[in-house]
C-alpha cells in the first residue's frame, strides 16, 4: 500500500495551489504598487517581491502538505487514488469558502458574529467538501474536468519557481549581508 500519490499526480495539484496563492498575491501587489511608487524605489519594490515570492512558495507548501496528510486519513478511494481530481477540488473549496466568509462579515462590527459561526462556517464547508469528493468518485466527467485544470497549471510551474529561486537567493543574501 502507498502512502501518497504518485508525483504526476501531486504535480498538477501542487501547481494550481501555486497559481491561486501567487496570482492572488501579485493581483494584491499590483493593486497596491501606485501608492508604493510614492515612498519606494524600484529596488525595494523588487526586494518587496522576492518577500512575497518566498512567502507564497512556503504558503504554496504547507497547503500541499496538508492535502497530503489529509490524503493519509482519509479512505484511499476518495483522496489518494484520485488525488488530482479530489487535491484540485480541495484547493478550489477551501480558501474560496475562508474568503467568502470573510467577506460576509468584512465589517468590523460583526466580529463577534464571525468568530460565533466560525465553527458551523467550517462544519459547512467540511460536508460540501465530502459531498464534492464523493461526486468526483462517483462521476467521471467532474473528475476529468478537475484533472484538466490542474494540468493546464503546469506551465506556471515554469514561470514561478525559477522566480522564486532567484527570490530565495536575493532573501537569504540580503538577510546573510544585512544580518
């Protein structure tokens, strides 16, 4: 018995999770970037994004990780053996679920509201996830049409990564030389 899926199969996952965090976070920035041009150069813009860069792959990380323990405890047939179908659903679900939370109770008034249904939110959004899994076994069609998108994600592999190699260079160097 294997314990996680086989890498073509993390692949695709891992690289739509690095597309939603990195096109979030760039989409953020770029919203922000006239205001920053006032009080910064463009060298510290640029260092600004090798941060966020480095943040976003970690971010990119541990979210993985945590499908693949997820995969680990639940039954094989839902998680692991279709972990691209099931890893694209999950990805989608859950931080568009955090987000349309968030945005239900964006004012500060409802702060206690928020915490309060936090944990009927997550019950929610646990059972729509199940619900989601289960169709991905039981149709094929929605199981295709998740493994297609994620493998369409592929080439922002090619894009991010080298970047964020060169981020992780500029991040320890300036941390090893500035330190």
């Amino acid at each position: 018995m294997k314990l996680f899926p086989p890498f073509k199969a993390i692949l695709p996952v891992y690289a739509l999770i690095v597309f939603l965090t990195y096109g979030w976070s760039l989409a953020v920035t770029f919203w922000k970037i006239p205001s920053w041009l006032l009080y910064m150069s463009l060298g510290d813009l640029a260092i600004a994004f090798c941060y966020i860069f480095v943040v976003n792959f970690v971010e990119s990380a541990i979210f993985l990780i945590g499908l693949l323990g997820l995969g680990l405890i639940l039954p094989a047939r839902f998680l692991r053996n279709r972990f691209s179908a099931g890893g694209v659903l999950l990805a989608l679900l859950l931080p568009a679920s955090a987000m349309l939370h968030m945005a239900l109770y964006a004012n500060a008034d409802l702060r206690d509201a928020f915490i309060l249904s936090l944990p009927v939110w997550w019950f929610g959004t646990v059972i729509l996830a199940a619900i989601g899994l289960w169709l991905t076994v039981r149709f094929e069609f929605l199981e295709n049409v998740l493994t297609g998108l994620a493998e369409r994600m592929i080439v922002f592999l090619y894009l991010f990564l080298p970047l964020t190699l060169v981020a992780l260079v500029v991040v320890i160097g300036r941390n090893l030389w500035l330190a």
